[in-house]
C-alpha cells in the first residue's frame, strides 16, 4: 500500500485543506472491507445514485445520514426475542454490522432513500446556489464609463 505525505500541500496552498483531507481518507480507505458492495452512477447532469447491497436487512436496521459533507450508511442487525439460535452449514449471505461513508462534493445532498429486492438506493442531488453560478459580466467601453459621472450630477 503507497502512502502519499501530503504536508507540502498544506504548506504551498492556501483553501485546499479539505482536498488534502479527501486524500488522505481516500488513501486509507484502500486497506478497508469492501462489505457491503455498492455501486455509484450518474443519473442526470447533476443526479447520482448510489446503491448498496443490504441483502437480510429490515428498513428498521439500516440508518442513513448526512453530515459534514459525509453520507454516512450504517446497518446493524437487530436481536431477534425469542428467536432459535441457528446451526449454518454454509453461511454466504453476511449480515455482519457495516459502517460505508461517502465524501459528498459541494452542493451535493441526499435526496431519499428507498430499500427494493435486498438493495439501498440513496438518491443524491448537486443545488448549486445562484451566487455561485457562473454569470456574465459585461465590459464597459470608455465612453460609457465617462458618461456615467455626467448623468450622476445632472
């Protein structure tokens, strides 16, 4: 596993710390499970999706939340009253407790969740604020700059 010493970055830039700190995560999380396995895609200009196998978990056991800058999806299968402990043979479907987080981008949210035949979609939406969107400036001649003072005194 490479491991990449990012404190020059911190040294020569000036706003990017968060970049250096996706990095690091990312390079991290290299060495993690891949359990549960999901799949990210583009849905539209500014829609994901991102869906998680969650196979032999109830609604009730899988919580889903957005927080700083994160979606964070956790499942934990729930005791069972009353229930037999089970003697497996083989045993392939994990439901083992998971934790998968997921950097979002700027302006990127959640927008609903929905469970369907075993697999977690999480709906996500890019909102860039109109301040932010690029505009157009328009460029003044000399004329028209002169004249303005002129109109101001009249």
């Amino acid at each position: 596993m490479r491991h990449f010493d990012l404190s020059p970055l911190y040294r020569s830039t000036v706003g990017f710390d968060r970049l250096a700190n996706i990095l690091e995560q990312v390079s991290l999380a290299e060495g993690q499970a891949s359990y549960p396995p999901y799949n990210i895609e583009k849905t539209g200009e500014n829609a994901y999706r991102i869906t998680i196998a969650v196979a032999g978990f109830a609604d009730g056991e899988l919580n889903v939340e957005a927080r700083e800058g994160q979606l964070v999806v956790t499942g934990r299968k729930a005791e069972a009253e009353g229930e037999t402990k089970r003697n497996y043979l083989h045993r392939g479907i994990a439901t083992r407790a998971f934790e998968r987080r997921f950097q979002l981008a700027d302006h990127v949210r959640a927008k609903d969740a929905v469970t369907e035949n075993g697999l977690l979609h999480i709906d996500l939406v890019r909102e860039v604020p109109e301040a932010l969107k690029p505009r157009r400036i328009e460029i003044a001649t000399k004329n028209t700059i002169e004249a303005k003072p002129e109109a101001a005194e009249a």
